[in-house]
C-alpha cells in the first residue's frame, strides 16, 4: 500500500507543481498589483424593490493585470485567502469603500449605503473590528452608510467571540448583512440571534426564478423567515423583468442585478445616478 501511495504521489507531482506554480506566479502578481495600482472598485447600484429608488451599492474588486488583462474576483481572492493577502486587500478595499462614501455625500448623495464584501478570513481576525473603527476614523465615513457582508459560511460555527464582534461593529452604526444567504444552511434559530438585518439572497437562487420550483420554494421560504424575523432581503443577480415582478410580490426589500445596472467604475456609476434620479 505504501508502494502505491508513493506511485500515485509521483504521479500527481508534475500536475501540482504546474498548479502551485500557477498560483504562486498569481500570487505574486497580486502582491504587486495592490502596490501598483492595477486594482479598482466598482460599484453595482442597489435598488427599493417597492418603488424603484436608488439605496446604495455594493463595491466590488477589479483587477486589470497589465499583460493579462482582466482577471476576476472568482478567481483571486481565494489566491489571496491562501496566500494571507487577503488582509492587506481587504483593508485596501474597505478604505477604498469608505473614501467613496465620502466623497458621494460631499457631492449630496447623504443616504447612499455603500455595501462592501469581507471575507470570512478577514471577519475571523482577532483585529478586525479594530481595523474598521481605524478605518472609519481615517476616511471620515459615515458608518450609517455602510454595509459590511459577511458570508453565511463565515458564521457557520459561530463562536461566543464572533458574536461579539458583530455586536462590536452593530455598535459603531454599521449595517450587517448575511451574504450569500441560502448556500450555506444556517441553522434558524441561530439568525434570529445575529445581530445582523439584512439577508443577500444568493444568485444561485435567483437565476432560475420564477420558473424552478425548487428555487422558488428557498427563495419564498427566504422572504416569509426575513418577514417574520424582522430582516431585509436583497435578491442579488436579478437580469430580467419576471424575477424583478416575482420578488416584488413577494415582499423583497431590494434588488440588485444587470436588470438594473451593472458593476461601475466610480465615474460611470455617477452618470448612472444623475440619470436614474434626476435632481
Ligand atoms: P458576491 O458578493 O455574491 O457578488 C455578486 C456577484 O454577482 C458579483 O460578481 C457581481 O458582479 C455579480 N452580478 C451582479 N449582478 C448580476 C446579474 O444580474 N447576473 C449575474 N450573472 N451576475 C451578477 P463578481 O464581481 O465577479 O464578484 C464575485 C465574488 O467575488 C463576489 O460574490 C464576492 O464573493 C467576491 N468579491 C468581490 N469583491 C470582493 C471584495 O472586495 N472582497 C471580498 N472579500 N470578496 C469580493
Ligand atoms: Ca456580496
Ligand atoms: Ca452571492
Ligand atoms: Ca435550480
């Protein structure tokens, strides 16, 4: 048996040494592109489902590799998440969140939320809640205004110390919402303890509606168990008019999806503003 293992291990050694190369060379890559400039933030606008107004938006992490051109989020923050750069990136991110945040309620836009992505490495940090009172202090960013989410996954196994640091951020005006909500079974009666009020109901969820019935089911049991836990949902990923009708009808809060507008540069999303809401 010992002799097999060692077989089956020279034989995957090419691969895996092409893969951790493969990774590593990304790594690297990254390191260089938080220094260099070749990161930016987006921003996808997020809408009231009841009566079409602009509430916030979500900042979303571009990459512009000089040589290789775009590279997507799917594809490097788990690079950074194993490599540790994720903490760095994160914080890069939420200064860059809060600036803008900034500056939009400079330029009149008071109530704009802005939503920002943490990763789960990043929330389970001892620090983190200090980073994000050092960064609010820093940027001067109204903490009414912004959103952290955090994926369901990352409050999995939800230790006395994790719910603290969700009380801790609830303390500094923050608004928490459950991300990727529905892939990753949360036990109910520990989200009615969560010190959180909003629910991102996932893509994968969204995408067949109205016409999977499995989907539609998760997606109604969603909507009735926020109703009656007294949270918000923000249906992600809606495309086409028919999710948008069917969500309505169901008491969705908010909805953010290509139907509405894409993820924008700062300057496109500010175009996109003046025409959606004309002063
Ligand atoms: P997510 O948080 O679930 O973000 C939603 C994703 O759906 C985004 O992909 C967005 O561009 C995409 N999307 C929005 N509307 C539609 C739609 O109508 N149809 C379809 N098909 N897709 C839509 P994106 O920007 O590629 O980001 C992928 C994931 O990467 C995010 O998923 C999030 O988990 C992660 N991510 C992005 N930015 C950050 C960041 O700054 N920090 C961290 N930790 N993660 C990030
Ligand atoms: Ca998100
Ligand atoms: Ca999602
Ligand atoms: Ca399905």
């Amino acid at each position: 048996a010992k002799e097999a293992g060692r077989n089956n291990y020279q034989f995957f050694v090419p691969e895996m040494n092409a893969r951790a190369l493969e990774r590593l060379m990304l790594e690297n890559a990254l390191r260089r592109a938080i220094e260099g400039g070749e990161l930016k933030l987006h921003f996808q606008p997020q809408l009231n489902a009841q009566d079409g107004a602009l509430t916030g938006c979500e900042a979303l992490l571009r990459w512009n590799h000089p040589e290789i051109g775009a590279i997507g989020p799917a594809q490097f923050i788990p690079v950074a998440e194993e490599s540790g750069l994720i903490v760095p990136l994160g914080e890069w991110v939420l200064h860059g969140a809060c600036r803008q945040q900034v500056a939009w309620a400079r330029a009149g836009h008071r109530e704009l939320m802005v939503a920002i992505n943490i990763s789960a490495l990043q929330f389970r940090r001892e620090d983190f809640a200090d980073v994000v009172t050092r960064i609010l202090a820093e940027t001067g960013a109204d903490p009414a205004c912004i959103e952290l989410e955090i994926t369901e996954t990352a409050l999995m196994q939800p230790s006395e110390a994790l719910y603290e640091r969700l009380v801790a951020l609830g303390r500094l005006g923050l608004t928490l919402a459950l991300d990727d909500f529905g892939t990753g079974y949360s036990s109910l009666s520990y989200l009615k303890r969560l010190p959180i009020s909003r629910l991102k109901l996932d893509y994968s969820f969204v995408r067949d509606l109205p016409g999977d019935q499995e989907d539609a089911a998760v997606a109604s049991a969603t909507l009735s168990l926020a109703r009656d836990l007294g949270l918000e949902v923000v249906a992600e990923g809606v495309e086409v008019i028919e999710q948008f009708a069917w969500l309505k009808a169901r008491g969705c809060s908010k909805m953010q999806g290509y139907l509405f507008g894409r993820p924008m540069p700062p300057e496109e999303f500010e175009r996109w503003m003046a025409a959606h809401d004309p002063a």
